[in-house]
C-alpha cells in the first residue's frame, strides 16, 4: 500500500474528527489532527452521572463523556435532604466535586494539601540546553524537558609548540580534566654557523641556556694580516677567516761579494732563517797590489 493511500485514510479520518468535534464546539473549523487529539484527551470520562435534585431545583450535568446509563431524579421528603461530605486530593487538571449517588448534595468539601510530588514550578528559569543530557527537568510551564547540554567528562589536552591552544568544548565537564604544557631547558654550545634551537616533540622550550665561546674560538677582528704576511705552508684566522701563507721561505740565506766587480747582493723576498753576506779575498788582494 502506498504512502499517499495511506496518506488520504489519514486525513479522511481527520475531517470525520474534526467534523464531530467542531459540533461539540471542542476545535475550530481549521484545526490539524494532533488539536483534535487534544480535544479528545481534555474529554473527561464522566461514566453513569446520576444525580437526585430536590423538586425545583436544577442539576448541572458535568461536561464530558456519558455512557447513557447515569439518571436525575427528583427526591421526596420536605425539606429532609441527605448531604454529604467529602475530602479531594488537589490535581494538575481541574476537578468537579459533586456528590455521590444517594446524596441530595454537598455539605462541605474538605481539599488535602498539595502533596509533595506537585510544586510550583513558575520560577524555573532553566531549558533544554541548561540541563545535562539524558536527565530530565519540568520548565516553568509545568512541561517536561529532556536536557541536551553534552557530558564531556574529565577533557584533557597537552600543548606544545604546534598546538599552542586549545578551545575547550561547550558543555559539562567533571572538573577532573586538565590542560598542560610538558616543558623542558636546553643547553646548547656557540658554533661559527648559526643555530635554530626546537624544543622535543611535545614539549615546549622554557628556558635556552647558551654555553660561554669554547676557548678553541677567538676574536680575529684585530688581525690585519695578509696571505703574503704569514709563511708559506701556514694558515691563520684574520677577521673570523682562515687564511693560507704565501710568503717564500727561504731558510739561511748566505751570499759574498768581491767588492770590486760585485758590489751588493740582493736578498730574496720572504722569510729567511738568517746567514751571512761576506766580502771575499779578492779586493784585499787588489789593494794590497797597489
């Protein structure tokens, strides 16, 4: 059977509903099935009404359902009616005391007090989203809610360098959860290249202590040597940069002159160890010749 058959039963048996309950004066002329349906919950089930009246006096007949069984009669007897009393406990839906049958009427009727289960709920300011999930509340217009605020329990998150924060749920919490940092120091040596100092995966750098240069490291910005100022073979740092020797060297340098034909010897450029430049025999002899 199709949803649209189904469909057309169901306002079928609306219409006939509403028909009868807009001659009972219940519903207005527009009204949707679940204002029937609440027409027909307000219908009190009256059952068999009976009810004796006292000649010339009238009887209202409760409103609700009747069975058809229920009678009004008249009693007889002057003047001598018998009443009755009667004790009611409040309840949440209005409440017609009359007498039973037997009775002519009502000589007092005595209202217990409103038992401990009905309070007066008017002040409750808290809804659905105010209330924990699962756990239900009545709201000030005396109908029952069921709580939708999510249970996060004991929520716990560690931060680090890549997650800095965090954004706490909406909802409870137990008061049991926590957010912490793992924390750590470092101690790191000055190297020539720069350094980027991390912290470990998942911690978080609280504190970089930075040692003192190694004494294998020295200030060479005073150095104002030149590759050709330093041996040949050895090296140097002049202003943070290794530099090579080039100067020549020349170990002991030894050299003589006659001073007559050769008069000056010319000292090669670079390191010498020392040595000697002499005269020879020859201008001693020329002299002594003359």
């Amino acid at each position: 059977m199709s949803i649209a058959t189904e469909l057309a039963k169901l306002q079928t048996a609306r219409n006939k509903i509403r028909t009868k309950l807009v001659a009972l004066g219940l519903v207005a002329a527009a009204a949707k099935l679940d204002d029937c349906a609440t027409a027909v919950d307000g219908i009190s089930n009256q059952g068999a009404v009976s009810a004796t009246v006292q000649e010339g006096d009238t009887y209202t007949i409760p409103a609700g359902y009747h069975n058809g069984s229920g009678t009004v009669s008249g009693v007889a007897g002057g003047g001598n009616y018998k009443l009755q009393s009667k004790t009611v406990a409040p309840t949440k839906a209005q409440q017609a005391i009359t007498p039973d049958s037997g009775y002519y009427g009502l000589s007092d009727v005595t209202v217990s007090q409103i038992p401990d289960a009905y309070q007066d709920v008017s002040s409750v300011t808290a809804g659905a989203a105010d209330t924990l999930t699962g756990k239900v509340i009545v709201t000030a217009d005396g109908k029952v809610a069921t709580g939708t605020m999510p249970n996060n329990g004991a929520v716990s998150k560690a931060l680090d360098a890549g997650t800095p924060s965090y954004t706490i749920p909406k909802g409870y919490h137990s008061g049991a959860g926590k957010v912490s940092v793992s924390v750590e120091t470092k101690t790191v040596t000055p190297t020539k290249a720069a350094q980027d100092i991390v912290p470990s995966t998942g911690k978080v750098l609280t504190k970089v202590s930075v040692a003192a240069i190694p004494d294998a490291f020295a200030d060479t910005s005073g150095a104002d040597a030149l590759a050709a100022n330093i041996l040949d073979g050895k090296t140097a740092f002049v202003n943070g940069l290794k530099v090579t020797g080039s100067m020549p060297d020349n170990g002991s340098t030894t050299a003589t002159m006659d001073g007559l034909t050769t008069t000056s010897v010319t000292i090669p450029a670079g390191y010498t160890a020392g040595g000697t430049v002499s005269l020879t025999a020859d201008i001693e002899e020329a002299l002594a010749a003359i």
